[in-house]
C-alpha cells in the first residue's frame, strides 16, 4: 500500500513541538508501506516550518534540523513525486465540488493522492473528510 505524506503530518515527523509528533512518529515505525511526498507537500513543508520560527515556536536551529532530517528523509525513504498541469485541473475539480469546503492547497494534495491510488495520512480532520468524501482511503493515525 502507498501512502501520501500533508503538510500535517510530515510537520509532526520532524518537528518535535508539534501536537501532533508523538502520533506521526508512532505510525511512521508501525508501518510498512510506500511513502509518498510531493514536491508541493515538500514546499509547504517548508513554509509550516518557516512560520513557526517566524511565531517563535521553534528556533533557527530547529527549522534547520527539521528542514535536513526531512531532505534526507526524502530522499532515502520515501518516493518524490512531482505535480503536474494535470493535478492542478483535478484540484480545480475538487474545489468546484461545492459540497466540499476545500482550499486549494489540500485539493492539490488530495488530487495528487488519488491520482496515484494511495491513502492520505493527514492530521487535519477537514482534509480527512474531503477524502473520503472523494472516496480515498485515510490512513488510521
């Protein structure tokens, strides 16, 4: 099985003040599946882990650790996958789906999941239910 990595819960892998490490470090160890992290999850990756230096939650040196454990992470365990036109014109679907509150940066991550079959693992209970509103799969973390 194959599993597409948001912002959410890659914050929670590498950024020891989240809410929400302890469960993201607990399933990441307990399974045994293809991950699977997109160029645009990598980019808000970046930008989650550069507001909280920005709101002082964490320091300099801890955005830099998290930003090298999740490069080399990447590269060593988990597929990159790259966002194309298409994912951008299934994301505009979604958001069009006006029973779906839906923002753009999770209708790009939830076409881009279900372009490659995987399941999403999310902490974010809204992104949660588009997807399965989608009807993808939501890892149980």
């Amino acid at each position: 099985m194959s599993i597409y990595f948001d912002t959410s819960f890659l914050v929670g892998l590498f950024v020891d003040t989240d809410a929400f490490a302890s469960n993201a470090r607990a399933f990441y160890v307990g399974a045994d599946d293809l991950f699977i992290v997109s160029d645009f999850a990598a980019a808000e990756f970046a930008s989650a882990v550069a507001r909280l230096t920005r709101m002082g939650r964490i320091v300099d040196d801890e955005a830099c650790a998290a930003f090298s454990g999740f490069d080399t992470w990447r590269t060593r365990s988990a597929e990159m996958e790259d966002v194309d036109g298409a994912d951008i014109r299934a994301a505009t679907a979604i958001i069009r789906r006006l029973n779906l509150a839906v923002r753009a940066p999770d209708a790009i991550n939830l076409a881009i999941a279900n372009r490659l079959g995987a399941s999403v693992a999310t902490f974010d209970r809204r992104m949660a239910e588009n997807a399965r509103a989608l009807g993808l799969t939501v890892a149980a973390i």
